[in-house]
C-alpha cells in the first residue's frame, strides 16, 4: 500500500490525475476505493495479482477506450513522465519504506 500510495503520489505531482472508472456503479467494474484520494483500488481476482506470490503493485497508465488517452500516451513525453513517476517511488519506497 505504501508503494501504490507513493506512486499515485508522483502521478499527481506531475500532473496526471486518476480515473474513477472502475467505481463506476456498471456491470464488471463497481471497484471500492482503498484510498479514494490517490485512486487506489483493491481487486484480488485480476489474473496477473492473483497468482503472485508476493505483494504487487498494478499500474494502470490510461483507460485505452479513451482515445485522447492513448494519442497522449503515443508520445515518449507521457511514458517519460509515467516512468519517472514510478522510478522517483520505487527509489524513494526503498530508502525510507
């Protein structure tokens, strides 16, 4: 959580705000947030979180239904500012947990 917590963190930061998507009250999503304020949902069954043996971090970088989300996220200037978001965590999350 403190990982996840540090990641969302970062994406904020740089401007990139999260989708309430998975709330939504429709047939497959109806996620409950576990931290409304960084848009951090909980979901065991997804296949890849549900057969690690470890805790895990899943990061979802755009919904590709939304089609001005993925001409963004053709650029190296979104992945470049995704990436260093999550490295700018992971390093941080490693030195004080």
């Amino acid at each position: 959580m403190a990982l996840a917590e540090k990641i969302a963190g970062r994406f904020l930061s740089h401007g990139l705000p999260f989708s309430k998507h998975h709330a939504e009250p429709i047939s497959g999503e109806n996620r409950q947030f576990i931290c409304a304020d960084f848009g951090i949902f909980r979901y065991d069954n997804l296949a890849v979180l549900k057969m690690a043996h470890s805790p895990d971090v899943l990061v979802e970088a755009s919904i590709i239904m939304n089609r001005d989300e993925e001409a963004t996220l053709s650029g190296s200037e979104r992945r470049n500012i995704l990436a260093k978001s999550i490295a700018e965590a992971a390093y941080e999350y490693c030195l004080h947990g």
